[in-house]
C-alpha cells in the first residue's frame, strides 16, 4: 500500500481577474478500484472557489486526506481522475483562436505536480451573399431580394439575426 497524508487537488482555470471567459457547470473526482481517500466520496463534486475576487468560480479544491493505492490491478485502477465540466462564455473577450486552460496541482507535505490543459476557441465562419432578381429591372417590377446565409465552419452559431432595411422608395409586397 502506498499513501499520501493531506493530499490536495487544485484546479485552476483561465477565467482570470475580471475575464470570464468560462463558467465551471461541474466537477467530479473519481477513484479507481484501488485507490481510496479518507475524506473524499468517490464521485463528489469539489469546493469551488473564487481566487481573484471578481465573484467568479474559477478554481476547484478536493481535500482528498489520507489517500491509498493498493497494488495490483492495471494502472487505470490506482488513477485518481478529475473531470471539470466548463460553459464558454459568449463574450467579446472568447474569440476564435483565443487560447483557454486549466491546470490541476496536487499538494502534499511532501510534493507539488502540476498537470495542465489547453485548448482554443472555435468560432463560426458566417458569409451572407445577398441577390436580385430581375436584373434590370423597370418601373413597377417586383424585384426579389434573396439572402444567403452560410456557415462553413464546424461550430454552431447561436443567436443569428439577419437585417436589412428597405432602400428609400421601396415598398415591401
């Protein structure tokens, strides 16, 4: 058996002092079948905090205790695994290639390790291609407006709105 008194687990992630650029929706730590902490529930959320006081939770303690790995099993069963689920945040501050991260650190009277994770974001690529029908066009025709909108990106776009005033003396039919 090895153990590690007063381990802590600290994820930390790249909201930043007044930035915002995520919300952590959840998280959770897992043991595997051969680890066990004296102070931690297998599937528990952690204590989320906030370290820049901009009221925003961007980091996750789990004060993990006194935590056994027994031998034997493969390696996945002595893991101790951190899953954070985060919502980027639709700002002017998130733009496409903007990189995001979190890093996780574990402490114990004894060591430090950190770990981290990157990741950027992705952003629709929208075009809008606007045509009339007839061209030329004479007194009294109806033209017809046609705008297309396309999105060739592999991302959604949410909140799409398409507007378009008249010219002056034109009438909607």
């Amino acid at each position: 058996v090895a153990s590690v008194n007063n381990l802590t687990a600290t994820v930390l992630t790249s909201t930043g002092v007044g930035l915002g650029r995520f919300v952590i929706v959840h998280s959770t730590v897992a043991f595997g079948s051969k680890v066990s902490s004296s102070s931690f529930v297998n599937g528990a959320a952690g204590h989320q905090t906030d370290t820049h006081g901009d009221t925003i939770l961007d980091s996750v303690v789990y004060n993990l205790g006194l935590v056994n790995s027994y031998t034997g099993g493969v390696a996945s069963s002595r893991a101790i695994t951190i899953t954070i689920v985060v919502q980027v945040i639709n700002s002017t501050l998130n733009f496409g290639g903007v990189p995001l991260w979190a890093n996780v650190t574990l402490t114990s009277p004894w060591t430090s390790l950190t770990s981290n994770s990157t990741w950027a974001i992705v952003e629709p690529s929208l075009t809008v291609v606007g045509s009339t029908l007839p061209t030329p066009v004479n007194g009294h025709d109806i033209v017809n407006f046609v705008w297309t909108v396309t999105n060739p990106s592999s991302t959604i776009a949410y909140g799409v709105n398409l507007y378009n005033a008249l010219l002056p003396n034109f009438n909607l039919v």
